[in-house]
C-alpha cells in the first residue's frame, strides 16, 4: 500500500506487477528477485480488513516520532484543501429518481397486495433528497445556461455545466461529487482537508469528506482534532493560518472561544459597518437611516448548514439601501 501510494498507482494487478519488475521494491518488502508476490486480490482483501482505527493509529504512532525528534512546534497550525479526483467518469452519471415517487410506488404495492407491513427506504442512494426550493434554483441556473451558453473556464464540454449533485450521481461510486476548482473542469472529486505544523512542515491532521461542502464547514472538526493530537503529545495550539475560503463568522467565534488566534482574511466584500444601518445588540434589531426599525424574524440555514439570524422588513419606508432582508450571522 505505502508502495502503491508513492509510485501513485491505484490499480492493486498493476501495483502487483510493478513491483515484480523493479529489484529495489522486492528488496524493500523483503522478497527474493525469483520469489512470487502475493495475488493481487489478497492485496485488496487485507486492505478491507483494516479498519480506519489502524490507520489512525499508524498516524499518531508517527506523529509522536516527529515530535520527540523536535520537528513540531505545535503552537502554529496551517490548513488548506484540495480535490482529490474520483475514480469515476462524468460520462457515467444518471439522473436522480424522484425521493416521493419511490414512495408513493411502495404504498401502490402495498395497496395492490393487501401487505400491511411497512416498506421503508433504507438506502437514499439514486433519489432525490435535495428540497424543492433547491432544485428551483439549480433549474433557474440551468435555464440561463440554455439561453446563453457559456463555456467555463477549463470545462471540457458545455453539458457538464447542467449536471447538479441534486439531480444527478454516479452509480458506480455514489459518494463522489462534483466541484469545480477556478481554471479546472467540472469533476468527481473528493475533498482533502489537511493541516500542517509550520515549524517543519509536519502534517497534523488529514482527512477526506464529500467533495460539495465548503473549507469553511470542516474547520471545527478539523481544529478539534489537531487540538487533541498535539494536546496527547503534550503541545498547545495557538494560531491558525488559512485562506478566505474557512472564513465566516461561527469559525471566528469557535476559534476565539479555544484561545485561537485566527489568521484568516474576511471572504468576499465584507464591511464590518454600514453607512445606512445600524445594529443595537442590546434590543438586537437593525435602523436604517430612515429611521425604520429591521426586527429580528428567527433563523436560517446557510449553505454549509450554519445557523444565521434573519432579519426581516418591508420595503417601505427603508433607504434604499437596505435590502428587503437582511441576514446577521
């Protein structure tokens, strides 16, 4: 597997050949040069018999050796993220099968043979879950890339624009999602979350999520576990550094509340004050400059699933400034 990952080959049969055909990775697993290497099934099989604790444990064992040697400092951490490509082809997604439809089958079968035991979807794999304003939106966007065709940036073929994770998936690996990176083409991808030690580029922490979620929904749980594994090897962290992409404001929060110091630029055209509205915290409701009260409405999901406060007026009477609604994080 270390071999597999180094010479970046994923196909256990080629992995199998490749090192039949090179003496000094026989020399290195400890085989004679006329001495046959295992099918590559078993390669396969073992690796499914591992569980993702031994691997963990594989990390931590080496990062504790690093850190006896020195190499970590502990107190400032660095995180970034890249896609990992899928082994899984555009070409091959299908469309999403209506989540209600599924449903409304099972009673009709129901119905039709008298069963009155409950038939459940126990698998959303293939269905669509994605609620309907969603799919609204991601029409809408459709809609105008009909209109007015324009090619991406890096895109291959225009079609791959109307492909949506709502509306469609790949049979053959249904946890792949597609993203898009500036410059790249629309893909199956994985998201690589990875943290590193600054002081002499120790990685701290990796992992591997779905590829549709922001940096910014990761930075807790990654945090969390780079503070446990320096904290296991007697470190502290102190500092943060990362790019625009894990700014919003439960992750300024979350840091400041665990003595973090965050150094992260504000994302997109944040302005910490507005001319032409005012907040009092202490009534929690905006005033425009009209003199018109914005009051507090409840709250909202963001896109990564982070709670935001809504505030809500009419437009009458509002500078025209404000918009008919004002979001608070």
């Amino acid at each position: 597997m270390l071999v597999g990952y180094l010479e970046n080959i994923t196909s256990d049969r080629k992995l199998v050949d490749h090192c039949s055909m090179r003496m000094d990775i026989l020399y290195f697993l400890g085989y004679d040069i006329d001495e046959q290497l295992p099918w590559h099934s078993t390669i396969s099989r073992i690796r499914q018999l591992y569980p993702a604790t031994v691997f963990e444990a594989l990390f931590n064992k080496i990062f504790a050796l690093c850190v006896n040697k020195g190499m970590v400092s502990g107190h400032t951490q660095a995180m970034d993220s890249a896609p990992i490509k899928a082994n899984a082809s555009m070409e091959s997604l299908e469309l999403k099968r209506p989540f209600q439809s599924i449903e409304r089958h099972f009673e009709a079968v129901d119905t039709e043979n008298q069963n009155q035991a409950s038939t459940a979807v126990t698998s959303t794999v293939g269905l669509i879950t994605a609620p309907q304003h969603h799919l609204n939106r991601v029409k809408h966007v459709h809609d105008k890339l009909r209109k007015n065709p324009v090619g991406a940036s890096g895109a291959s073929h225009e079609k791959a624009q109307l492909f949506s994770n709502k509306t469609h998936y790949n049979p053959h690996d249904p946890d792949a999602r597609i993203s898009v990176k500036p410059g790249k083409a629309r893909k199956l991808n994985y998201h690589c979350s990875m943290a590193v030690d600054t002081g002499q580029g120790v990685i701290s922490h990796i992992q591997a999520d779905f590829a549709d979620g922001r940096d910014s929904q990761y930075l807790p749980a990654m945090t969390l576990q780079v503070q446990s594994r320096l904290k296991a090897n007697e470190l502290r962290m102190t500092e943060l550094l990362a790019d625009g992409g894990y700014s919003n404001g439960s992750n300024y929060e979350f840091l400041e509340l665990r003595n973090v110091t965050p150094w992260i630029p504000v994302f997109g055209k944040y302005k910490p004050e507005r001319e032409w509205v005012t907040y009092d915290r202490k009534e929690d409701v905006f005033t425009c400059t009209m003199g018109k009260t914005i009051p507090f409405k409840g709250f909202d999901l963001t896109f990564d699933g982070k709670l935001i406060k809504n505030y809500r007026a009419s437009k009458k009477g509002l500078h025209p400034l404000c918009s008919k609604r004002i979001l608070y994080a």
